[in-house]
C-alpha cells in the first residue's frame, strides 16, 4: 500500500454520521490520501461535562460505518491508553505506528479550527500533520488573526472543497430522543447498531 499521505478524522463518533464520511471522503480524493484514519476518543477533555456512549460502542458505530470503503480503517489509538487525550500526543503516537508516511493531515470542520488556539499545544499539532478543514457554517474564522497566533498555520492549512455539513451528533442523538428518524443522516448499520443498543434515550446522553 502506498503510505505516502495519510488522513487522521478524530472525534467522539457519537454517533458517526455521513458528515464524517463526507469530510473523510473529499479529503481523501482532493488530497490524494492512501488512506483516512477514525479516531474515536477516549476521553477528549473539552467534553467532560457531557457523558458519551462507552468506549466499545463509539467503536462499533465507526467500524460500521466505514465497513464499505476500503480506504477507511478505525485506529483505537485514543482508547486503549489512558486518559485525558490530547490531539498533539494521538498525532505524535500514529507517527510512531507508521514511520514511513511521507505526509499526514488531520481533518477537522471550521469550528474546531477557530478553537485551535486554546488546544493543548496547538503548535505541536502544526508540526506533525497539516490542517484539511471543511467549512462551516455559522462559525467563520479570521485567518489573519489565527495565523498571527500560530505562524506555521499559513503553510500547513488546506480548505478542502466541500458543502458545509449544517448538523452534528448532538442533533442527532436529540432526534434519536424525540423519535425522529435517522435515515439518511448516518448509514444504515450505524442506524440499526443505537436502535439495537437502545442508544441516546436517555435526557442526559
């Protein structure tokens, strides 16, 4: 397999759904990518004051996702050491796992790059992976003044070409609660996995 260029989409995965998939997707083909890792979260530390699903279902859900494009795999980086994670340490631990990429971009919408100052060591995340951001809407970020904080952003950052994604999983996970469907928001087996798994009925999920 050609590993000149690899993507990493980190995320709670709460549920995956097909704003993922197309984020991963144009990534892949715009970018060139041999291959897009999922990365679900162990424990992100911006989200501690919402409980998520277990570990092992997040995990489920994004390998049912993904099942059908081979250029898609799941890393269980994050969940299989101790928490809090951090991108910069999750970045630097798949480098490690896989020394002969030439390239890596990490994936992430808009609004986690207006963010990206208060990350932990966002420099760090800048020297171990370029930036391939999907727009948003809503949340616009002034580039100018994000590159004046982080310099090497003006060289590691690609807008990739893709229509703003105008849901995400807590819309969701409020739909599954109001008994309103899925279809055609997250794939079928992601579907099938939180009906099964009686997943997000509870107010507090």
């Amino acid at each position: 397999m050609n590993t000149s260029r690899i993507g990493i989409l980190g995320g709670s995965f709460d549920p995956p759904h097909y704003g993922h998939l197309a984020l991963a997707e144009t990534a892949r083909v715009q970018l060139g990518l041999s291959r897009v890792f999922f990365v679900p979260a162990g424990a992100p530390p911006h989200k501690r004051s919402r409980p998520m699903s277990p570990a092992e279902d997040r995990a489920a859900m994004t390998a049912a996702a993904i099942a059908d494009n081979p250029a898609f795999a799941l890393s269980r980086v994050d969940l299989e050491r101790p928490g809090p994670h951090y991108t910069v340490e999750m970045l630097i631990l798949l480098r490690a796992q896989y020394p002969d990429v030439d390239e890596w971009f990490f994936l992430l919408g808009e609004d986690a790059l207006l963010d990206l100052p208060v990350w932990r060591d966002p420099q760090g995340i800048l020297e171990q992976a370029s930036l391939a951001v999907m727009p948003r809407m809503g949340r616009r970020v002034d580039l100018a003044e994000l590159v004046a904080a982080l310099p090497l952003l003006a060289e590691r950052l690609v807008w990739l070409d893709i229509p703003p994604v105008d849901f995400s999983a807590t819309d969701l996970r409020r739909r599954v609660r109001e008994g309103l469907p899925l279809r055609y928001l997250v794939p079928p087996p992601v579907e099938a996995y939180i009906h099964a798994h009686g997943l997000y009925r509870r107010i507090n999920e």
